[in-house]
C-alpha cells in the first residue's frame, strides 16, 4: 500500500515553461487536494476533487489547472510558469470531508522556476 | 473566514525538556483541531486530532486539549527526544457541513531538539 505517491520530487523550470506535477493514491478515496508551501508559511489549498470528473478552486488557484478523470490520480498543471509559482507542492487524500477528515499526504515536489 | 495562528518559532530544546507549542483559532461554530508533523524531506503526517470542545487528542507522548472557551489548542509534550525534530502546524476543519473538508493551517513551528 504506497498510500499518496508525487512525481517529480524536484523540478527547475523556466519563466514560461509548461510542466504538470503527477499525483496518485492507492486508498480509493473520494477527496483529493493540492496545497504550496512557501517558506515560513501554512499550507495552501489550491485545488480539491471531491470525486471523478469534479474538481473546484481552493484559495489559491490562479495560474494552475487539474482535472480528476480517475478516482487515483489528480494531476496539477502549471501552463506559464512564473516565479511566484516557486514552491513546494503537496498532493493529499482523504476518505471523509468534515470532522473525522484525516488527510493523508504525499511527500511533495520542490519546484523552482527561474 | 476560519484561521489558525502558532506561536512564533522555530523552538529549540535539549533532550529531555518539556515542549509547548501554542496554537488558537478563529472560526464559526464547532470545528474539529489537528496537529499534524513534517519530518525532514516528508510530507505531513497527522500528529493528532479532537473533534469536540474539552477532547484530548493524544499520540506519541504528544497531548493537546480542545478548548472552546480560550478557543485554543496547544500541543505539550513532557520530555522531548532529539526525533522530535520537525515542523509541527496546527490546523482546523470547518464545521457546519464543509462540503470537501477544507483544513485551515498555521504557519508552522519549526522543533528542533538537541542532545
């Protein structure tokens, strides 16, 4: 049972540049998210599923895209890349929304865009 | 809207020495509290969790209680071990019927412990 897996773990880009940070979850949950993480700062949601083919905006969404065409993955695209995007990205899952809502994370991917 | 405020770090200890990381919130109703840990090079790991007013979520050695009345949920630990070097952030899940089961985070604190 792998649980959230990410790739890639590290990425250098360019301004401008396309790439699309893959996420997978062997658990079958419904729920699926993605948060930054910039230095000394909370996490971030960016976009959360709640299911196949149903996806929504976090708090953070502007420059970024998803789609949930399966109930494992949940990849994230960045289509321009700028340097605000420049940040530590986490994939996670969970089976219940609300109070017993324990997310299970990936370990992340580290990304710099110069 | 919700959110969660930490103490300020990072926090360093010998081994051995009690540990206390503050966290209060602000949010409407009766949200459920986390603690959850990032070691070094990992993803977050949940530490924790209460789900109502005055529940102790324990773990680990780690405590912290749910008060509603100081709106606060401090993480304690009686004698810290150098592997409890980490980032610690506290965090809330709304109530009232979030539909997706957003968490809230603070900004982390970041523990490090040394022999």
């Amino acid at each position: 049972n792998a649980g959230v897996t990410q790739t890639p773990k590290f990425r250098i880009l360019k301004i401008g540049q396309s790439m699309t940070l893959q996420c997978t979850q062997d658990m079958n949950h419904n729920y699926m998210y993605w948060y930054r993480q910039d230095p000394g700062m909370g996490l971030k949601l960016i976009y959360y599923s709640v299911g196949a083919g149903i996806t929504d905006k976090g708090e953070v969404p502007n420059g970024y895209n998803v789609s949930r065409s399966t109930t494992e993955d949940f990849p994230l695209r960045l289509e321009l890349a700028a340097p605000s995007q420049t940040s530590v990205y986490f994939c996670a899952s969970s089976q219940l929304a609300g109070g017993d809502n324990e997310q299970f994370f990936g370990p992340g991917t580290r990304l710099t865009v110069l | 809207g919700d959110s969660v405020t930490q103490m300020e770090g990072p926090v360093t200890l010998s081994e051995e020495a009690f540990l206390t990381i503050n966290c209060t919130y602000t949010a409407t109703g009766y949200p459920s509290l986390f603690w959850y840990v990032q070691y070094p090079g990992e993803g977050l790991q949940l530490l924790l969790k209460a789900t109502k007013a005055d529940d102790k979520g324990s773990n680990k050695g780690f405590e912290a209680t749910y008060r509603k009345e100081t709106t606060s949920f401090h993480l304690e630990k009686g004698s810290v071990q150098v592997s409890d070097s980490a980032v610690y952030f506290c965090a809330l899940s709304g109530a009232g019927g979030t539909s997706y089961g957003k968490l809230t985070f603070g900004q982390g604190t970041i523990l490090t412990v040394h022999p």
